[in-house]
C-alpha cells in the first residue's frame, strides 16, 4: 500500500525531530565553537618577528668542527654540532620572536613530546619550551636546531584553546577510541537530520500555506534549517571523513640519522671565504657534508676535504626520500618554497623538496636541511584534503579575504545551533502538550 505525502511528512517529522533531540548537544557544541574558532584565533598571541636574521660570517672566525669537538672534550662520533649553549640560544630566541627582551625568564625546559599546552598541529619536536614571568605567562616554543618559532601560547590562547577542543574535538572523553565513536554518531545524525529537514521542508511547500502558520520559534526554526541544511550535511560530512581519515594515517618513519668521528669533522672553514650564514651537518651516501648557505648559494661542502658536491641538495633530497618511500621508483624533484595546494601551512616546514611515487602517486616531502619528512600525501589524503578545506574550512571563499570568509562560516555555525537550539524547544513543547515525540 503505497504511503501517501501526508502520511510521509509525519514520519519525517516525528524521526527529524527524535533524531534532531538526540544529536543537538554535540550539533550546538560545534556550532558554537565554530562561532568561537575564529574569534579565538584573533586573541592569541602574534609573533613580533617571524624570522630570525643570521648575520655573514667569515670562514677565517671559524674553527672547525674537529678542533671545535677537542676544545670540548668531545671524542664519540657525532651526529651532529650542537648549538653552543643551547639554553641562552633559545631565549634569545624566544626573545626575538616575541618581542620581549625585558621580562625574566621563569622556566626553560626541553619538549620531546605533544602536549595540552604544544599540540600535534604545531608538528615541530623536539623544541624549547621558554616560559616568561609575566601576567599573560606567555611561553614560547622554539626550535633550536633551525632557528625556528614553533608556537607561543598565553593565558587567553590557553583557555580558548582548551574551550574549542573540549567543544569541538570532546577531548572530556580521555578513550580516543570511544571519544571518535561518539563523534561519528553524532556526526551522521546530523547528516540525517539535515536531510531529513529540508525534505520535509520541501514536501510542506507544496501542499499550500496552511504549514507556514505557527509559533515564532517554528517559523525561525523553519527559515534557519533552510537555510542552513545543506551546511549542516557538508560540515557533518567533512567533519566525519576527517575523523575517519585520522585511523588511516600514512606510515611513519623515523629520520635517519649517521654518526661521525671527529676527525672526519676537520673542514677548515678559512678555505670557503666570507659571506657564511648557515651551515648544517648532513649525511650524503654515508659521507659527512656541511650544507652551507653563503653569499646567497647554497653548497655542499665535504666536512674533511672541502670539495663541493655538485648537485648536491637534488641529490641528498632524492636519497632521502627513497629513504623514506622505501625505496619507490621516484618521478623528479619539485623544490616547493611556500605553502599552498596539498602543502599547506600546517607542514611548517619550508622550503622542502617533492617526489612522486610513480608507482601510486604518493607525494613526499622532505625537508633537506633537517632530514625530516616534512609530509607524505595519498590520494585519500587529497580528497580528504580538499573535503575539509573546502567544506569544512570554506577555503572557497579565501578570494573574499579571511577576515569575511571566517564571518561568513562564524554566521552559518550560529545559525546551524541556533536552529537545532529552536529544534529542541519546540520537541520539549510538543512532549509537554502530550503529544507523540
């Protein structure tokens, strides 16, 4: 017997609003601090600089490193030169980055791990954490090894940081396990509620006008999920394929590292002349190299015999990453020096080299000066890529400037908790009257 429309827009909303009830926390939860999330982002603190400047050197200043590991008594082979006095180098860093170079430094401490306080987003360990005696605590974390700022977190970054990841990732539930179960669920309740909605929505259309009459909480309930509906399934459906992608991570490989004698550390820097800025212990086919950037070029010196290696930086990027493709058939070198497409900022990592598994498109991306794999992206990690940011995070709307692509997405988010929060009242009011939930 077939169902007739009447009967049909009953159903949708006794189980809209039943669905609707039982996900609107968590929906509100994340409206809200999607509302939040930009204002958020907007109070924490700004970097005074963002790069820090290295001064030219001349060679003829320099020790080298085997004379400069028997002044300190070092004899075991190293894998690298650790920064003279590595505490004051990362206050004055942290100093630099900052902009304060008055206030006393209250705690300097090394991070060897993801934190509360230093999250995975910011990507960058080890580092230095130097925390300030000041009113907002800031604390600034460094790292040492490139000169780098990996994050500054305040009081106000603190709690808005802690507000929007127990709203919007419920971290209030210690078990990931448990905590991404109950999040899919909510999740795929609001795709079904968005739908749901707007079929319902549509069907009343056509039967007349007689659906419109009603309470003022019904009629903006009914305009808001409207307008709203198509947002509230994409935002659910990203949200979703994003926490799904989380238990699908690509494989990770520890950096690789050799260790040298210090003999073999004798380069004698006068030979290279002036103009020095940077210069980093690298291995290239078990060989010790400096990676010395000087006058503007960028060379690879052997650490015992000075020759330059010629193409050295193509060829130290692609033995790393055969490394860390084990081994693939790998396409050619693409030197990436922004962050933008698949390589966005949240890498850190610049400037970086890229190579394609021609096997299976995977894409690596390998930071030659530190030997990290800076990212490694798969086809499932492009879609799921473009899914966030273009559903998730409205990067469509990046031409607008960011300033009204955030408020654009801040106003859908509160009218999404705006009408699940009107959702609610009418259900609680209908179960008051006596009627069917």
């Amino acid at each position: 017997m077939a169902i007739t429309r009447t009967a049909l827009v009953g159903l949708l909303l006794r189980w809209h609003m039943r669905l609707g009830a039982l996900v609107s926390a968590g929906i509100i939860a994340w409206g809200l601090s999607g509302l939040a999330h930009p204002i958020i982002s907007r109070l924490q603190p700004v970097a005074d600089q963002h790069r820090y400047p290295l001064n030219a050197m001349s060679g003829s200043e320099l020790l080298s490193p085997a004379e400069a590991l028997q002044r300190a008594g070092i004899a075991a082979p190293v894998t690298a030169l650790l920064p003279h006095a590595e505490q004051a180098y990362a206050t004055q860093l942290a100093r630099h980055f900052s902009g304060d170079q008055a206030s006393p430094v209250a705690q300097l401490t090394e991070q060897r791990q993801f934190s509360e306080d230093y999250l995975f987003i910011n990507r960058l360990l080890p580092v230095q954490r130097v925390a300030f005696a000041r009113d907002d605590a800031l604390r600034v974390y460094v790292d040492t090894a490139s000169g780098r700022l990996a994050a500054m977190v305040d009081a106000n970054k603190a709690v808005g940081s802690a507000l929007f990841r127990n709203l919007h990732n419920w971290v209030f539930i210690p078990n990931e396990q448990l905590r991404h179960g109950a999040m899919l669920v909510f999740l795929f309740g609001g795709i079904v509620v968005g739908v749901m909605g707007a079929g319902q929505y549509v069907m009343q259309a056509r039967s007349g006008r007689g659906w419109r009459k009603g309470s003022a909480a019904r009629t903006w309930h009914r305009r808001l999920g409207i307008v709203v509906a198509l947002t509230t399934v994409t935002f659910s459906v990203s949200g979703a394929w994003h926490l799904l992608q989380k238990h699908n991570p690509a494989p990770r490989h520890a950096t690789p590292s050799a260790a040298f004698s210090p003999s073999a550390l004798s380069l004698d820097w006068g030979l290279l002349g002036d103009g020095i800025r940077q210069a980093e212990l690298v291995a290239v086919q078990g060989q010790p190299y400096f990676r010395v950037w000087q006058s503007g070029e960028l060379s690879y010196v052997h650490a015992a015999s000075s020759q330059v290696l010629a193409g050295g930086e193509a060829q130290h990027a692609r033995e790393l990453a055969s490394y860390y493709s084990g081994n693939a058939e790998l396409g050619e070198a693409a030197w990436i020096t922004r962050f933008e497409g698949e390589y966005g900022f949240i890498n850190k990592r610049l400037p970086v080299v890229a190579f394609e598994n021609l096997q299976n498109g995977d894409r690596y991306y390998v930071e030659p000066r530190s030997g990290v794999l800076a990212a490694h992206v798969r086809d499932s990690d492009r879609a799921e890529g473009w899914s966030f940011a273009w559903l998730h995070k409205w990067h469509f709307l990046d031409g607008l400037g960011r300033d009204v692509r955030d408020a654009v997405a801040a106003l859908f988010a509160l009218g999404i908790a705006a009408s699940f929060a009107l959702g609610v009242l009418l259900y609680c009011r209908r179960l008051r009257q006596g009627k069917p939930g």
